[in-house]
C-alpha cells in the first residue's frame, strides 16, 4: 500500500514538477483579545483594593476549554488534581497561563508542521512533551515545536505563561511535506533542526527511502562502541545545544572514532521511532568529521603478544604443560612451568611472569590450550625501557581473571568478562596476580616516540633534569583543574612552609620558588618523604632555604593554585641528599609484633604510614576487635574482608583485607565464621594502600587466632602417623610437652 501511495505521489510530482503546496499560519494572540475565544466567564486575579478589584476565578479552566480560529482548534484541560494553580486566564500578561494538564492543537484535514509559542522571559518548561514531533529550538521566550500531525497534544511541566501560539498548516490535507524534499548532501548537509522536521513528518516507524545529509555535533554518548558489531549510539545537535537528533549504531571502526565535541556530517536513513523519537537508523556512517577537544592527537604504538598464537614462546621455555591423555598418547608434562622469572620480548617491550609464590597450589604455566598463558598468583610485569605505557588491554577466558589484581601504578579503567583495561603513565608496570588468570594476549599502547615519560613535546621533568619552577607552573596551568596522569619532577628551594614534616601524619606543606624567595611560587602539597614513605622521628626536617627535587602528579587546583597533588608527591633529594644516600631500610627499625605480642591497631596504623604504598617485606601480628564486615569468609574465595579497632567501634580502624583463614588456608564449610566483636590476631604483610588507607594486603595476610582459638589442635598420637620433627626441623623419637609437626601439621603436647 505504501508503495503504492509513494507511486502515486511521484506521478502527480511528475505532471506538476516544481508546485509547492500552500502554507497557511493561524495565530492566536490571547493577549490581544483571541483568549476570549475560550469562552470562559472572564479574567482570574488577584485582589488589588487600592483599585478596587476583587480577587476572581472567572478565568479558571474548571473543565477544557477551546479556541477555535481559522479551522484550528487549542484546548486547554483543566490543571490536575491536588495542582497548587488553576490553568486560567490571567488580566495581565501573558494571559494564558498553565502550570499542568495538558495544551491540544488541532486542524482537522490539515498536517500541523511547526508551532511557534511566544511566552514571557522564562516562562516555559523545557520538560513539557509533546505526543509527536519534537521542540527543536528554544529561547527564553519562544519555543518552536516541528513535526507533521493534524493533532499535537503538549503535556505541561510547570508554570508556563503565554502570549501568543502560532500554528502553521502544510498543503490541503494529511500530507508529508511541500515541493521536493531536500535531504541535503556530503558537500551542503542539512542542519539538525532540518533533519529533526522531516523525521516528525514520517509515520511511526517509517524511514526516509533516501539517505539524509546531516551536521552536527556530538553532544553525548549513548551506547557505548560495540567491539562485536563495530558500532555506537550517539546524539547531535546545531551547536553542542540542547536540541538533539539520536543517532543509532552508527558504524565505527575503532571505540575513540567519535567522541563528544566531534563535529560530525552523518549519511544515512531517518525514522520517525515509534512516531516520537526521530532519529538516524541503525547502520548509518560518518562522512566526514572534524575532532573535537577528546581526541588524543600524540602518536601512539600498539605492541601486541598473542600468546595463543605462537608469543608463548618467546619465554623461552622448554615447552608446554598439560594434563596426561592416555588416550591419545599424551605424557602429563611440567615444560611450561615458570620455575623461575621468564621474559618474552617484542619491539621494545618485555613481558615478565614470575614463578608462583610458595605454597601455592599450582604453578604459573604455559597450558596446551587457550588461555596459553595462566597464571594463579605471582606477578606478572610489562616494561618499555625509554618509553611510556599508557593503556593495557588483557584478553582473557571468559571470567578467567581476578578482579582483586591489582597494579602497583595506573589502574584498571574497565573490565568485561573478557577484557580487562589498564590506564595510566609508566615505563614499568608491576600487576599482582590475585588467582586463577587464563590470559590469551596482552595488547600494550606505548606514548610518544621515546623518552618513557610520556608523548609529544611535553617536558616532565626527571631526576637528573627537572624542570623549574616556573616551568611547573606552566605546566601546571595546561594540565588544569585535576591531577596529572603522567609524574613531574620540579627543583626549587624552600621559600615557606604552611606544616613541617610530622610522624603524626608523614607529610609535609610547603612552597618554593627558584632562589628560595617569596613571590613566584609552586606549592608542595601533603608531600611524603624520601622513597614515597611517610616522614618519622628522627629522619631530616625541612628548613626555608633548603633545596628540594619532588617528583608527582601536579594540578592547577581551583584553577588558581599550581602545586603538586595532595598526597601524590614525594620527595626526591633534599640539598642534595636522595633516598639513595639512606643506609637504613624504614621497615626494620619498625616492631613487626609476634604471635604473643601481636601489635594494637593504632601501632600496626602507624608502621603501615611508614611502609608506604608498597607491601612491606616482613610479616606484621596485629591483634584487635573486629567492628565492621565487608565480605565474610565464603567457600567461593577462602577469604574475608573486615575491618578491625581496638575495642571494637568504629572509628579508628585497620583494614583486613582478602584475608586467609587459620593456618594461611582457605576457609571452607564447616569453619567457625567471622562476626562483629570477634578478637582476632592477624598475620602478614601491611601497606598504606593509595597512601589514605593503612590495611593488612590483599592475599597476604591470614587468621593467626579468632577468640583466641588457633590453628594448632590438640591430635592424638598414633604410631600409624609419620615421623615427628619439632620446630626446630629436627626428628624426635617421642613428643613431649610443647609443639610438634608430623604429617605436615602442626600439633601441641599438654
């Protein structure tokens, strides 16, 4: 039928080529007398007695009402129940006032095409709909709704005042449009409002039969770029403005192809969806766009490892392992075991899987099938000497990686069940693998052309060469409002200082400035000392006068303040003395505790300020209450996560994270579980996570005593069992009072 129809139109387009069908515009001026077409008793009002008028409801729309001009009806329905205003005539302008309910223009026999609302400065509501068609422009005091309908039903949002509604009628009866339609080009694209007109003008769910030519820019992301299906879903609009035209699946090779900002030029069909959203149709192209300010224009390299196809083997191990299959004639094998670290290296990048911890259940391997690459713990680490990395992608079985691995810099931006994503700036990254990770390949994305602090012309400073102060300013100011990716190094002396370095909170506040004097300055904020690690009794203080080398993320903070990040710097030399020159290791000045006299919280708070960001390298005892759950032990993991004080309240608290059960196992159905008020003492290696954290680490740590319950049991002896060793390694013949191992456990004599 509808070809039939569209056959008809073009053979009346034939004989009257070029003819334009009439518009007509019916204007109701109710402030000029056309609002007493509503035939309402009279004006509503407020009383003014200086005047002598009283208060009236005569305009109050009690039921619908219509106007009726020139073959165009409006009608007005009453407000809706429990409204605080009456929809009504008012006796100043704008007099046509609505606050809910709903607005109806009609022309029967006629297509309505445009409407053009006048009210006064502000008052209309940007969130009342209409049933069909769309605004595509508004002012603070017009509003212009497109479309092609014989009846437009608006559904108020709120206190909407107005003066004047102008309808404008297209052609005799029921049709789309007037003369040929101009669906634009590549070369003269329609603007969005134009492109917005002729899709209100198709039926629902119609589409044009020719594709359309539209420019715009991108205003939003919608649906996020499919790696499957090579596409994304997006909205344009005139100017970056609020009028926007949808544009779904859009075809786009790569997830950065578009992006907010872009000036884009769209080819493709329009649908009227569902008769209320115009829109571009799936399967519609970009030809032509002009980046926006999202872009990253530095150069990028792409290195990629694909271990499923054929990179296993640049680890250089003697080949693969897997389980036996008799069946086929398969010995089980251990060649792929990494015993040791191995490297596999390609175009400047190295990739380093370590052995598997001790104790752990299996080993670190290239398996016989896909995932090659498996890793169960340990640590897996990329490097690219002389250049930044500034993106990983991890493909991997699918929900075959731990989400509790975690980088020692950067951070995971993303992950599917698949795919996992590393974001951040660093010639090194050091991934600690959580557990059972099957990994396919590694993509790795290197910045810039060498230098390994990151792309372009950018100056970020090192060690040796750092910049100025008056060059971190600069720099500080380009970065903007939030902390850098990529670590500066800035030298200058001490010109003041807001706070001295403290053992209460490691840190130090203060400014410098080229020569040590007041004026040009750069701020040095809550910065850590040597090595990263938090500042304690008896290290160096700081002094007006002394000079520095920081190294950090650096920010324009407020847009006013250039200064290094709160808590993302440290320093690097102090009149010349680096971290290099400290013959002491922080940690082993520190009381790790002991089984019997495990440290307090607050102790084990205070020794995790002083170890820093990194794990320490010794076990710490900390006994407390726990007084918050966040994950009880579950037979899925072995693990839990609480947090612990020294009473038992919250507050003052040191985190127990991924923590393994007594004995360092898996805690398993049937185990006592963990409760609020439980006295725990706890096993392993502390941190000061992201620097604001102090906490036992992930997966490094365990249950020594819960109630004062531990992990060695009373066994009976049995000549049945093996040899007994105490706890010295040495084989004794009988147990006698104290504590023995056989059999690979541990038991106790009374």
């Amino acid at each position: 039928m509808k070809q039939f129809l569209r056959y008809s139109l073009m053979c009346v387009l034939s004989i009257l080529w070029g003819t334009t069908f009439a518009q007509t515009e019916v204007k109701f001026d109710f402030d000029n007398g056309d609002a007493a077409l509503f035939g309402l008793p009279g004006v509503s009002c407020n009383a003014d007695e200086a005047n002598g008028i009283a208060e009236s409801h005569d305009g109050d729309f009690t039921q619908d009402a219509t106007a009726t001009k020139d073959g165009v009806s409006i009608t007005v329905s009453a407000a809706e129940e429990g409204a605080k205003n009456a929809n009504r005539i008012w006796n100043k302008s704008a007099v046509l006032r609505m606050y809910s309910g709903s607005l109806t223009i009609e022309a029967p026999g006629h297509k309505i095409t445009k409407l053009v609302i006048n009210y006064s400065k502000d008052k209309w509501q940007t969130d009342s709909k209409p049933d069909v068609g769309a605004f595509i422009s508004s002012t603070d005091q017009t509003t212009i709704w497109s479309g092609s309908s014989s009846k437009v039903v608006i559904k108020i949002a709120g206190n909407s005042q107005m003066k004047d509604i102008t309808v404008t009628l297209d052609g005799e009866s029921g049709g789309q449009g007037s003369g040929d339609t101009n669906y634009g080009t590549a070369e003269a694209p329609l603007t969005v409002a134009e492109a917005l007109t002729i899709a209100t003008a198709l039926d629902a769910d119609a589409s044009t039969s020719e594709d359309v030519f539209t420019k715009g820019v991108v205003t939003e992301i919608t649906t996020a770029w499919s790696s499957q299906y090579k596409n994304v879903s997006f909205n344009i609009s005139n100017d970056g403005g609020t009028i926007n035209l949808a544009v779904f699946r859009c075809k786009a090779e790569t997830e950065d192809y578009v992006l907010v900002g872009d000036e884009v030029i769209i080819k493709g069909k329009l649908k009227n969806y569902k008769g209320n959203t115009p829109e571009y149709d799936a399967g519609c192209e970009i030809v032509s766009l002009v980046p926006g300010d999202g872009h990253d224009t530095t150069p990028h390299t792409d290195v990629k490892f694909d271990f499923d196809n054929g990179d296993a083997a640049l680890f250089g191990l003697p080949g693969v392992s897997c389980n036996a299959d008799e069946a086929n004639g398969i010995a089980e094998s251990h060649d792929g075991d990494f015993t040791q670290d191995a490297t596999a290296t390609k175009d400047g990048v190295s990739i380093t899987v370590s052995a598997a911890e001790e104790g752990a259940k299996n080993a670190n391997r290239i398996w016989n099938k896909s995932a090659v690459l498996r890793m169960y713990s340990g640590w897996l680490t990329i490097e690219a000497p002389e250049r930044t990395i500034t993106k990983v992608v991890i493909n991997y079985s699918k929900d075959k990686w731990q989400e509790d691995s975690k980088p020692d810099v950067g951070a995971f931006t993303s992950s599917t069940n698949q795919t996992t994503i590393w974001e951040g700036s660093s010639s090194k990254i050091v991934i600690k693998i959580a557990g059972n990770s099957q990994i396919t390949d590694i993509t790795v994305t290197l910045d810039g052309e060498s230098g390994g602090q990151g792309s372009g012309d950018t100056n970020y400073g090192t060690a040796e060469a750092p910049l100025t102060v008056a060059e971190a300013i600069a720099a500080a100011i380009a970065n903007g409002d939030t902390a850098s990716k990529e670590d500066y190094y800035v030298k200058g002396k001490i010109c003041s200082i807001k706070y001295e370095y403290s053992a209460q909170y490691g840190t130090a506040t203060y400014n410098i400035s080229e020569d040590g004097s007041e004026g040009t300055e750069f701020t040095v904020y809550s910065s850590y000392y040597f090595d990263n690690k938090s500042w304690q009794e008896g290290d160096t203080q700081i002094k007006v006068g002394d000079e520095v080398i920081v190294c950090g993320k650096i920010i324009n903070y407020n847009g006013n303040t250039p200064e290094f990040a709160s808590k993302q710097n440290y320093l690097i030399s102090l009149n010349g003395k680096t971290s290099s020159g400290t013959s002491e290791d922080p940690e082993a000045a520190l009381n790790h505790g002991t089984a019997d006299a495990p440290l307090t919280v607050a102790e084990a708070i205070a020794a995790a300020e002083v170890v820093g960001t990194k794990a320490s390298t010794g076990d710490f005892y900390v006994k407390g209450k726990i007084c918050s759950i966040k994950y009880e032990y579950s037979a899925e993991y072995g693990t839990a996560t609480y947090n612990i004080s020294e009473d038992g309240s919250e507050g003052t608290e040191f985190t127990v994270y991924s923590s393994y059960y007594l004995d360092n196992k898996k805690w398993q159905e049937g185990d006592d579980q963990i409760a609020v008020g439980d006295e725990v003492i706890v096993c392993g290696k502390i941190i000061n996570y992201n620097g604001n954290t102090p906490e036992f680490a992930s997966k490094q740590n365990y249950l020594v005593a819960l109630n004062k319950a531990t992990g060695i049991q009373n066994v009976k002896i049995s000549k049945a069992n093996g040899a007994i060793y105490n706890l010295a390694g040495q084989q004794v013949e009988k147990a006698t009072k104290g504590i023995y191992i056989q059999n690979g456990r541990k038991f106790v004599v009374k």
